[in-house]
C-alpha cells in the first residue's frame, strides 16, 4: 500500500507529462533493461529471476548459466539441481530453478520452444506474472507495455505522474496518461530514474532533470 503522504500528492497536468518525457528521452534516447539477455528465452528466465532480486546478481549468475543452457532444450537437459547450483546467489533460488525448468518444458511442448507474444500465454507460465510479462512483451516484442515493479510505483505515486494504491492502478494510469509515442519507452526510462534518482529513502532531488514538474511535496533539494 502506499503511503498517506503518496498518495496525496496531486497529479502532474497532462500538458507537463510530454515535456516529462522529452526531458527523459533526451538524456537516454535508447533505453533498455539492465538484465543481460540475447534472446526472447534468456530475456525471459532473467525477469523471472528478477524478482526479489537486483540485475547485478541475476547478470552474475546468468552470465556463467546461459553459457550452459541458452535455450529451453538446454535447460532441461541441465535439470534443477544443476539450475540451482548456478542461481544460487539470488533470492528464491530453489523455487525460481523449479520455474524455470518447467516453464523452459512448456516452451518446448506448447510453443515449439519459442517465447509467446501474448499475454496470457506468458502469464501461464510458472513464475510468469503480469509484471514478468510486460518486460518480455516490452522489451523482446516491442509491444508499448509498463511494467509496474517497486521503483515505478514510487516514482508514480511520488512524482504525482500516476498516483495509485496499488501497481495496477498505476499501471492503468501510466497506460492513460503517458503519450503513446513514449509508452515504448517509459518503463525503462521511469525504472531508471526510480533507481538512481528517486531513490526510496533519499531521493536526489538536487540532481532531478524533473524536479520543476514533480509534485512530490518534500524534495531534497540540497
């Protein structure tokens, strides 16, 4: 849930938003996920190992387990307690290694190993939620989805771009709100300034290209 104080802030105008992102874009005109991935099936097993977890240490045990295993074949031939030993470092390991194996199964029996580009699809697969789902649909598929994970939800609640209680309603208002020329782009684009400016517990208000549009009532300034 958020906060009181969130979810109070009043909402950026809708004529401001397009500057937002101008502003956004300009200083990251192709921005991406920080997951290591070279295809739609790695792209997907790094998201699912996401979760809970930060890029850096999915990269570090990715990079040693998709020299291994890059495809859905490979994977299960690995089998999980192999998958274990390379994901090991990262939260949720166990049950995340099992996910992964049986969703890689999936591929190769339903979806002739490929990853599918519809929604449903992707979310009947073990580990696959809705968040999981808009990156792959996002960033393998180009598909202009946001994808809301706890640095969007706080910029949108913080910021007053898309206030909500929960990560669907900010989903929904980013959808509803945000420009369709910038949805391709504004969930990396809004991760990345949750992760590096607005930051949770100090944001860095001073260093913010977006300061003068946020309506967050207590920026740091100095």
């Amino acid at each position: 849930m958020v906060s009181k104080a969130l979810s109070k802030t009043s909402k950026i105008p809708l004529a401001d938003i397009e500057h937002l992102f101008q502003i956004l874009s300009k200083a990251n005109p192709n921005p991406k996920t920080e997951l290591e991935f070279n295809s739609p099936y790695t792209l997907l097993v790094a998201v699912v190992l996401s979760a809970q977890a930060t890029d850096v240490s999915v990269n570090k045990a990715t990079k040693t387990l998709f020299q291994t295993a890059s495809t859905p074949e490979a994977m299960v031939t690995l089998g999980i307690p192999k998958i274990k030993q390379h994901i090991k470092t990262i939260g949720l390991y166990n049950t995340k290694a099992e996910n992964v194996y049986k969703l890689s199964q999936i591929l190769i029996d339903t979806h002739n190993s490929g990853v599918p580009e519809d929604r449903k699809q992707l979310e009947a697969l073990p580990g696959v939620g809705r968040k999981t789902a808009n990156v792959v649909m996002n960033e393998a598929f180009g598909v202009p989805t946001i994808a809301v994970d706890t640095h969007i939800f706080r910029v949108g609640n913080r910021t007053g771009l898309a206030p909500g209680k929960t990560p669907d309603v900010v989903e929904k208002e980013l959808l509803r709100r945000v420009p369709e020329k910038w949805k391709k782009g504004a969930h990396h684009w809004l991760i990345l300034h949750g992760r590096y400016i607005c930051k949770a517990r100090k944001p860095e208000c001073s260093a913010c290209s977006i300061s003068h549009l946020c309506r967050f009532k207590d920026k740091i300034l100095s």
